[in-house]
C-alpha cells in the first residue's frame, strides 16, 4: 500500500521519463485507486496518454467506464482516443456493443483500433458492422473485419454473407487482408473451396503457404485438387 501511495505521488512528477514509470509500476500493481489519475492524465497529458491507458486496461473492470468514456468522445484527441481503445482490448469481457459505431469513423486510425477490439469480442452481434466494414478503403480496418467473421459467430443466417465477403477478401488487393480472409475462409469448408485453390496460386509465398495450411478444411479428399496443388507450386514449406 505505501508503495502505490508514493507511485501515485510521482505520477503527477514534472519529468515525463519519472512521472512514466510511476504509471507503469501502477499498473502492475493493478492499482485501482490510480483509476482516476490516469483518466486525468489519459485526457490531459498526451505525451502519457498512452501510459495512462495501459494502466487503465491493466487494472480491469475498474478502468473500464475511464476507458469508454475517452474512446467514444469524439472531441479528444485521435491519439488519446486510439490509445483508450486499444487498452480496452485488454478487459475481459472485451465490451464491444458500445464501440461499433465507431467502426464508421472517417479517421482510420479509430476506426482500425476499433475493428480490432471487436474482432477480439468475438460478438455475434457485431457481425453485421463487420460485415459493413470490409468495405473500409483502410487495409486494416478490412483485415480486423474478416476476423470478426469467424463461423462459430456467424450463424447459420449470416453465414453466406460472411461467405461472400470473405471471397471477395481473398482477392484483396492487400497480401495481408488475404492471409487473414483464407485462415478465415478456412472454417467454412467446402465453400470457401473457390478461395483456397485461387489463394494456392497466389503471388505473394505467404498467402499460399496459408492456403496449404488451411487447405484440408476446404478441399476434399479426391486426389484431382491436391495433385493440382503439388504441382503447381514446388516450394517446400507448400508442399
């Protein structure tokens, strides 16, 4: 206890490498009680903020209303904002009802942290923003959206949806949006077929290697797909 008290003295420390430290040696404390000076900092400190909302994640539901509040307040600052957002991540349950409209966001920067904390929701009921967001013209907006796709969330109603977009992912123009499509794409079987046998062809050496992996989900066991594959690419970690 006097440890934390003396901590949360130096938070408010004039030198920034000091006042830092402190935040972080509180958060591994969990020290609820500095809930309400790094929700000050958080908003008032930008070059702390982010050490601010570390501490807040780390002390758990106590951060949790702290957080909300400073992700969703559309006149702080993107980078203060950012940084609660992905501090959030870290809280169990993740809450993501609350931070879906922001997927919508013109600045990309909320709006990709936002995909990503509601990716790792795994909410059913954000589906459908998921869905909305593989549109995004920001790469990793898209790359979060197709994770929030997953067929255990989809359910039987969405799952073409979730289908269609994930093949259109699987086209993206982004090496890294289609690695994430196709481990996705994986679960569905076979219709994500079409994807997977496209993807094993693919340019980029990690987008076929993925499809490898996940090939045995999606194709079957008729020899005419697989030999195709063996031969049309010789690299080892493929084959």
């Amino acid at each position: 206890r006097g440890y934390a008290e003396t901590l949360r003295r130096i938070a408010a420390d004039g030198d920034e490498r000091v006042a830092s430290a402190a935040l972080y040696s509180l958060g591994l404390l969990k020290d609820t009680a500095a809930v309400v000076i790094a929700g000050a900092v958080l908003r008032g400190t930008p070059e702390l903020s982010a050490q601010a909302a570390w501490l807040l994640g780390e002390v758990g539901d106590s951060g949790r209303i702290v957080l909300l509040s400073a992700a969703t307040d559309r006149l702080l600052a993107p980078d203060r904002r950012g940084a609660a957002l992905l501090a959030l991540a870290r809280l169990r349950p993740v809450p993501s009802a609350p931070l879906i409209p922001l997927l919508a966001e013109n600045d990309s920067a909320i709006a990709w942290r936002t995909a990503y904390v509601v990716a790792r929701a795994r909410s059913a009921s954000a589906v459908r923003p998921m869905l909305a967001a593989t549109a995004s013209p920001d790469l990793d907006v898209r790359d979060y959206a197709a994770r929030g796709l997953a067929r255990p969330l989809t359910g039987d109603s969405l799952a073409p949806q979730a289908l269609e977009a994930l093949h259109r992912l699987a086209r993206d123009t982004s090496p890294r949006v289609r690695v994430t499509a196709v481990r996705v794409l994986g679960a569905y079987g076979a219709g994500a077929a079409p994807s997977v046998r496209r993807a094993m062809r693919d340019p980029d050496p990690s987008v076929r290697v993925t499809a490898a992996a996940f090939a045995h989900l999606a194709l079957d066991s008729g020899m005419g797909a697989w030999q195709e594959a063996w031969r049309t690419d010789t690299t080892f970690v493929v084959r």
